[in-house]
C-alpha cells in the first residue's frame, strides 16, 4: 500500500517531528544540539520557512514551521539528511539516524496551533526533564518569553502575534503556563 501524499500547502504552518531509529538517541551532547541548530538556521534560510517553535529532546526533535512555498518535503528531507551524514560521521555509525518518516501534521485551527505550541514548550517538562519549560536549553520557550535572545532563525515577533499583539510576550507565557485547550496527541489527527 503507497504512503499517504502530505498535505504541501503554501503558507501552510506544520508540526514536524522525528524521532531516532529505535527510539535511539540523536542528540548526544551539546555540540550535536548546537549542529541541529545550525542546520534548522540553514533550512529556514534556504527553504524560506518562517520557525515559530522548537523543542529538541534525546531521540527527537520538533519544529513549529510556516512554509510560504509548498516546500516542506523538500526542507524536512535536507534537514534530517544533512543532521544524519554529520552526526554519523561524528559519532562514527553507519545506518538509519532516524526511524520511519518524520511527522507533520499539517494545523488548520487556531486552538490546534495554540496547543502545538504548549505541547512543544511542555515537553521537557513532561518527559520529566525539569520543573520549569524555560529551564530546557534546547527549546525555544526561554527566547518566546524573553529569557534568553532569540536564535537569528526564530520568529518570535511571528511566533507572539498568534496570541495577541507580536511584542507581548505575556500572553505567550500565560498560555504555555495555563490548561491545555484539548488533549493534543500528534499521532491522531485535529478535527
């Protein structure tokens, strides 16, 4: 049976996500974060995504992305596939970096994009990580609520005006820091 074709939408904004071959880990010290980094910087370049969000973890990553082609396929395959070659050549392994396909489920509700960015900044937390969403490095919330400057490649201006005025960055932390509008499972589809 064919693989179901992803939805390519120009202006489209997705949660994409991949996860390392048998859950193994991708990211096994800062400097393969700070590679990863590097490489969503070089994807949102050339690919011209706008990157609201982002969260990487052991085994997998995600990204909060507005693609304004209808380019993601080609963005997300440049991405893993350039992260795969170095961190194979860095750590000296051969094979599969990441298992199956990435994720990305196109948002096509506000109460779904809201929730997709609770979901990422909460993570670390509920992986049991830490306490706190701003304690986690490798995640944008620290630069969405101000912490910490803003990676060159993140739109927080872009990533703020969906919860209000672009330069407030209140009702994005009020909103991470309060209940969840559904229960949101990236594996079952939003309706």
């Amino acid at each position: 049976m064919a693989r179901p074709l992803r939805p390519l939408v120009a202006g489209g904004v997705y949660h994409v996500m991949a996860r390392g071959n048998d859950r193994a880990p991708i990211f096994l010290d800062a400097r393969d974060h700070l590679a990863f980094l590097e490489l969503v910087k070089l994807t949102v370049a050339r690919f011209h995504w706008r990157c609201f969000s982002y969260c990487l973890m052991g085994n997998h990553y995600h990204l909060l992305v507005q693609t304004p082609h209808p380019n993601l396929s080609r963005g997300a395959q440049y991405l893993n596939g350039a992260y795969a070659r170095l961190h194979n050549t860095r750590h000296d392994r051969v094979g599969h970096l990441f298992g199956g396909r990435y994720k990305s489920p196109l948002i096509q509700q506000d109460a779904h994009l809201l929730t997709v960015f609770q979901y990422i900044a909460l993570n670390p937390v509920r992986a049991g990580l830490c306490a706190d969403p701003r304690e986690w490095q490798w995640s944008a919330h620290a630069a969405l609520i101000g912490d910490v400057p803003a990676p060159g490649f993140l739109d927080a201006v872009g990533a703020h005006s969906w919860f209000g005025t672009p330069l407030d960055r209140r009702w994005y932390a009020d909103f991470v820091a309060g209940p969840s509008l559904f229960e949101y499972d990236p594996d079952r589809p939003v309706f």
